[in-house]
C-alpha cells in the first residue's frame, strides 16, 4: 500500500519530471561505472582502480558541501549541477588521450559533484516532498527507478554502443573511445535540458 503512495506522487508533474529524468540520466552514469577504469587502462593510465578512488574521495569532499548548497540555490539548481557536469565529465574523456591525462584525472574528480548534486539532492527533495508517513518508500521507489531500472537499461545501451564503436578483436581490437564518450555527454546534456524546461519546483529549503 506504501508503495503504491510513493508511486502516486507522479500525479504531481514535477515530481513526475524529477523521477524521469533520473531514470534517464542512469543511462549515461552506466558509462562511467562500466567503461571509465578500461579506459583509464587503454590511455596508459597506471593503477587505474587507484585513480578511480578518487571519484569516492570527491564524493566525500562535496557530500560535506550539499547542505550549503541547499539552502543557498535551492533544490532545482542543485539538480542542474550534478547534471552539467555529467556533461563536462564526459566531454573531458572524450578529449582525452595518452598525452593528456589531466582531463582523465578531472573527469574521474567530477564524480563527486556528479553524484552528490544530483543523487543525494534528490534523496533530499523526495524527503521534501514526500508525506511523513511514506518517505521510506518513496525513497524505495527512487532508488529502484534509478539504481535498478535506469542502471539497468544504462548497462545494455553502453555494451551495445562500446560494441559498435570497436573494430577488430582481442589483442587487435580498436575502440574510438572518443565517440564512447560523446554518446552519454549528449544524452546527459538532453536530459539536463529537459529538466531545465519542465522542472518547476525551485523552492528553496532548510531540510538539509
């Protein structure tokens, strides 16, 4: 019954706006998640799992930020945030290459303000939102359709488009990490401008 009162909460268009653009901006987060430490490897990168900890150091540092932010910008700001620099994320691992690492080493950084932004703005703003009695399941259903669904379908849009993007084999495989990477920096950035448009909700809040 819970459940189905989170779910209810569509019937308010932003809220309804808020949970389809998180399902859709999973799709993109799958790249990093599945793709970010192989391509690190591919650029030379030297204890790729190493460098990629410091996406979780990131995430600590502006986790500490979010309150301010919070009652400084308000929720819909936050949310844009998180979601531009999913876009920049990527555009830095477009451009990257052998010789450039420090765009790698910025992509990976970005992950922080990438997660805490968006993800845990959003946790915020369901709590905001959602009635006393049925935040736990609200925050259940946000996390299904973000974690579960939109992570779900992210994985099988990544491998299809990692698989179109290599010629050749094992050893004699050849990726064209650049288009990789420009693929979810154009879905993050259509669904950032989506959001932009048809998110109305941009009350400010001392919840945090």
């Amino acid at each position: 019954m819970l459940g189905l009162k989170a779910i209810k909460l569509m019937r308010d268009p932003s809220f309804a706006v808020f949970i389809i653009c998180s399902l859709l901006i999973c799709i993109p987060l799958s790249f990093y998640y599945q793709t970010a430490n192989g391509y690190l490897k591919a650029m030379g990168v030297n204890n790729s799992e190493g460098v990629m900890t410091l996406g979780q150091v990131s995430e600590i540092f502006f986790l500490l930020l979010v309150p301010f932010f919070f009652r400084k910008i308000g929720v819909k700001n936050m949310l844009l945030i998180g979601m531009a620099f999913w876009v920049i994320r990527y555009l830095c691992f477009a451009n990257a290459s052998p010789s450039a690492h420090a765009l790698l080493f910025l992509g990976v950084i970005a992950h922080g303000i990438c997660y805490d932004f968006f993800f845990f703005t959003g946790q915020l703003y369901v709590d905001k939102r959602a009635p006393t009695d049925i935040r736990s399941s609200a925050q259940g259903f946000i996390a299904f359709v973000t974690l579960g669904v939109g992570m779900f379908i992210g994985g099988n849009v990544n491998g299809w488009w990692n698989g179109r993007q290599t010629t050749g084999t094992g050893d004699d495989a050849v990726v064209n990490w650049a288009a990789v990477w420009y693929f979810p920096a154009i879905m993050a950035a259509v669904v950032l401008v989506a959001f932009c448009l048809l998110f109305k909700d941009n009350e400010r809040s001392d919840a945090a």
